[in-house]
C-alpha cells in the first residue's frame, strides 16, 4: 500500500524552520507540493521551489486540495501535500473532509500570521483555523517552536498513510518560518501494514471452504492497499465468485472476469445484489457496509460474514461479524494466497457456479443495454457510457463527479481490467472530478484519466482547464450536459416538490475551453460520440467533449421497491419518505 523512504539518516545543522520543512518532507516522501500563494507563504514557497521538489499552483485553494487527494489517493500514500495561506485554509475544507470520510491520504498546511498578532484584530486573523479543523482531520497540530517543525511533518505524514488513511492539517504561525532550529531530520520509513495472525488465516478458510455458496465482497479498502491482483488470485485459487461495492471496490477485477458477479449496492447490478443474498458467506475486504453499499441496509446478509478491515473500529460498527480481523487487504490476502497453495486446497471453479456468474451478468447486460437509445434520438447516459467503455483503453482511470456521474459511470461503465479508483465517492461534493483527474495524471502520467462530469459540477472547477494546459498534461474531460441538476431534479419530482434551482443554463463550455487552453467540441447526436471519443484519444493534449444529453433519463436503482437514500426502509409508513429518521437496529433483520 505504501512506498518506504528508505534513507535513514539524520543531519543536525542550523537551518530556518521554512528550510527544514522543505527538508523534511523530501525526508518523508513528499515528491509534489500543491498550493496558493498568500500572506507568508513566501518564505516556504522560496525553499520549495529552491530545493528542486515538484511543485505546482492551483486556480484556488479547493481544487490543489482536491489535486492533491487524487495525486495520494493513486499513490497509495501522502506523496503530495497542500500549501495555503491562513484565510485560503477554509476554501480547502471539503476535499479535508471528504479526505476523512473517504479514507484518503491527505497532508495540509497553512502558514498563519504571527502569534504575536493573535487576538488584535489584525488583517486576515486566522486563530480559529485549528479549531475548525480539529473535527475535519484525522492528526490536527499547531506548531509554535520551530525545533518542533520536522517531527510535526514527520506525524503528519504518517498519520496520513497508515491505519485508515485520512488527512492531516498543520497550523504554522509565520514565526516558524522564519527563526532557526538545529533539531535534526530523519528519514520517515513507513511502518509494515498489519497482518493476521496464523490462527485467523485458518478459521477464514475453513468457513470459506464449509459454505456451500461463499462470496468475496471487497471493498475500498482493497484498492487503497493495491490487492487487486491478490483478490484475483485468491478468488481463482477457491473458485469463488466476487463482487464489489458501488464505487471504493469498482474496478479491482475486469468486469468480464468470469468470476466477477458485479456491483452491489443501491446504483449496483440486480445480479450482483441477488448474488451476494444468495451467499451464505461473505468474506469481505475493506467493506464498510455504507449506506449505498447495502441499499439502506436492505440488502439481505447471511449470517456468516468475514469482516477484514484495517481500521479496529470498522469491525462491529454496523453489525456483529461472525470473524472480525483487523488487517491490512493486501498483506491478509497473501497470507491466504500462501495458506491455500501450502495446504493444497486450491480447487478453481465449478462449471455450475461459473455458469451461474454468466448468466446473472447476461441478464443484467441484456436489460441494461436496452437502455441505449437509437440513431438520431436524444443521447442518454447510459449510451454515453456504453461509448466511452468501448473506446476507452484498458487501465483507464475513470473519476466521475458528484451527483448522477459518480451513480451511473460507476455501475454502468465495463471496466476492461484492473484500474485505481481515484476518487472515494463518500463525501460526494460537486466539483471534485477535474481536480482528482489533475492530481491522478500526475501521479500516473502512463494512464487514460477521464474525468466524467456533469454541467453543474463543471461549474465548480471550470478554472483547473488553465491548470491543464498550463501545466501541459493531458486529461480527457466528458461533460454529461443535461442543462441540470440531475439526480436532485429527479429526486425532488419524485416528492411532488416544485424546485426551480435544479435548472442549469446552457453556455459555450467549448469555447470557454478553448480560451483557456483546452480544445474540444460539442456533441448533440448519439452517432457523433465515436468520432468525437477518436478524436480526444488522439489528442497530444487535454480536450473537451461537451455532449448535450437528455434531462428525462432515469437513474434506475438496482435494488427494487425501495428507495434508500437516508435509511428509510418503510416509506410507505412516513409522509417524510427518504428524509426519514434512522433505521432501529444497527441492520435489522
């Protein structure tokens, strides 16, 4: 999951406290720093950028954020950190946030003005920026000494790669910059991720092997550890089916895998979410049974479930395991990789269970696919997407923006191999998708990345196409038109409530494309969108495909009868439908 820093020496030499932060971040990993020039920044940015370290300025403070998580979330570890002055700290706060709920890897630093300025009413007074940060991050710490300064990057750098990964925030007044220290430098080495112990491993294959009709169900946590390769193996290895949640686990097996049953969850497959209640065992990798992964919790769960989960307080949060383990994915499941072949009890699959996987995906392939449209009538997502699997090269990296994007790009786009899934899709804030796609090209430069959006989240980080072409990396943005907000215009007709502000208005995205650096064109018939897709691969930069899609496209949900968007499981029971209060019961029979 994590690269070491190998180097572990340390120096001793008398330094200002700007030049020792440079110092100890190249010492910890740090290969990118993303940032907003403002207020004392300077003097940090001065050194940054003396000291030959990658870095590069964002049009705001949310969107270097943002970069920053999809740079750390493909990296697998904090191998990016954000650079803000003091008042720009709180325009980054959702992409600290999301970093949290999303499990991402995420390292911030905001230079404050002077102490000796706290409480005078002075410009830009920023002493509430810890406490505002406080609950937003996983590692929180104000540095006053600048003796302090490398064991402060040091922890925050690994708080923000070990264990769960989150974000890490730190308040430096201006005067650490600037006084000198002598405290030495060394090298961070990350800690080994943690492994089961021997006696687990074995009870896992045995009830494995005693179900009847076992699942490995993965989730984030697999593509945060990188195991995709390692849940294949395991899953040939048994002859186990496997199936994903909606967004975390996508992609970790090609969706043509014979083995791969599909996607649960509320946006997921019909015949993965029958697949999965008709298992008698799930084995699961880094699930943590959310919301949309279970359909409000309506999906049906056997009562032998196998929780691995690198966070000890993920096991038992939403329900009582039968086995809880705290490992890391990776580490555990070449533990069981390596216990099988020893034991001699690797048995692939039976032709009955590979069948039974074919056929759920047909029929699910067969209904999703007459969702296409016809030649010279209205584009709808489905067909887009259908579109951009079929062109699209393998590994393409794929991040869709809040809303509609992130439900139907997830569920509907064939994955034709392993790729990173960069943005964690928790949070779900409008506005994400370029800047991800920014950060997970410049971590993966060899890759795809397409950044499916919408047109109001395109509002959001219109301004990052200057980021493109200033910094001259190539991203393939594809702008789901449908002149609205789509999921909340749907949701509220759903309601019966008039709501007018889900009506966006129709403007040049092309051209403001173009003025900025990016070309690309406008799409409004469905047999235009293969020439157009032709033309953004063989493009030597970045480019735009803007395509006018229709606004009356249903987002159809895979789990029927209910509509579990906040945990109402009885909407027929509660005029409040879906605004209804929590479920009784952590997951009720």
């Amino acid at each position: 999951m994590q690269d070491a820093v190998s180097n572990s020496t340390k120096t001793t030499v008398s330094r200002t406290g700007a030049q020792a932060i440079a110092q100890t971040m190249q010492a910890s990993g740090i290969e990118l720093v993303i940032g907003y020039s403002g207020g004392g920044t300077g003097a940090l940015i001065h050194q940054i950028a003396t000291s030959g370290m990658n870095n590069l300025n964002a049009r705001t403070e949310l969107a270097g954020a943002w970069i920053s998580y999809g740079y750390n979330r493909v990296k697998g570890r904090a191998a990016s950190a954000c650079l803000f002055h003091c008042v720009g700290m709180l325009h980054a706060a959702p992409a600290v946030y999301a970093a949290k709920l999303d499990s991402t890897p995420l390292v911030v630093i905001d230079i404050n003005l002077d102490s000796s300025l706290d409480l005078r009413g002075a410009l830009q007074d920023s002493t509430g920026n810890y406490l505002a940060m406080q609950p937003l991050a996983k590692y929180v710490r104000k540095v006053v000494v600048p003796d302090d300064l490398p064991l402060a990057i040091r922890q925050a750098v690994l708080s923000a790669s070990t264990g769960r990964p989150g974000p890490s925030v730190l308040d430096l007044p201006y005067q650490v910059l600037v006084k000198s220290t002598d405290c030495p430098i060394e090298a961070l080495e990350l800690p080994a991720p943690p492994a089961a112990t021997n006696a687990s491993v074995n009870r896992v294959l045995e009830m494995v092997s005693s179900a009847e009709n076992p699942v490995i169900f993965v989730g984030a946590g697999v593509q945060l550890s990188g195991a995709a390769q390692e849940v294949r193996e395991l899953a040939e290895l048994l002859g186990v089916t496997v199936v994903s949640s909606s967004w975390g686990g996508r992609s970790v097996m090609p969706d043509d895998h014979p083995l791969f049953g599909g996607v649960v969850g509320t946006f997921g497959w019909v015949s993965a979410n029958e697949i999965v209640q008709a298992s008698d065992c799930w084995l699961t990798f880094g699930v943590s049974f959310s919301q949309m992964t279970t359909g409000a919790w309506n999906i049906e769960k056997p009562s032998q479930v196998i929780q691995i989960d690198i966070d000890p307080n993920e096991i038992g949060k939403i329900f009582q395991p039968k086995l809880g383990i705290v490992a890391d994915a990776k580490t555990i499941l070449r533990q069981l990789i390596d216990a099988v072949k020893a034991g001699g009890n690797a048995k692939g699959a039976t032709p009955a269970r590979l069948a039974a996987v074919a056929e759920a995906k047909r029929k699910w392939h067969e209904f999703h696919d007459s969702l296409g449209v016809d030649s010279g009538a209205p584009i709808n997502q489905y067909y887009l997407i259908r579109k951009m699997a079929e062109l699209l090269p393998k590994e393409t990296m794929i991040v869709g923006d809040s809303g509609g994007q992130a439900f139907m790009v997830y569920r509907s786009f064939r994955f034709k191999d392993s790729a990173a899934m960069p943005l964690g899709s928790r949070y779900m804030s409008l506005g994400a998708g370029l800047p991800v796609a920014i950060g997970a090209k410049l971590a993966a430069p060899e890759k795809t990345v397409v950044c499916y959006h919408g047109d109001g989240g395109f509002y959001y980080d219109l301004a990052e196409l200057s980021t493109l072409s200033q910094l001259g990396i190539k991203v393939i943005i594809i702008i789901d038109n449908n002149h609205c907000l789509a999921a909340n215009r749907q949701g509220m007709k759903m309601m019966g409530i008039e709501n007018p502000w889900v009506d966006l208005p129709d403007h040049d995205f092309v051209g403001l494309a173009k003025s900025l650096g990016v070309s690309g064109e406008r799409v409004t018939d469905p047999d235009d969108i293969e020439a157009a897709l032709n033309r953004a691969l063989q493009s030597s930069s970045s480019y735009l495909i803007d395509v006018v899609t229709d606004p009356a496209t249903r987002i159809k949900r895979a789990i029927k009868t209910v509509i579990p968007i906040l945990s109402d499981r009885k909407p027929q029971q509660n005029a409040a439908g879906h605004f209804a209060p929590p479920l009784q019961g952590s997951w009720p029979a």
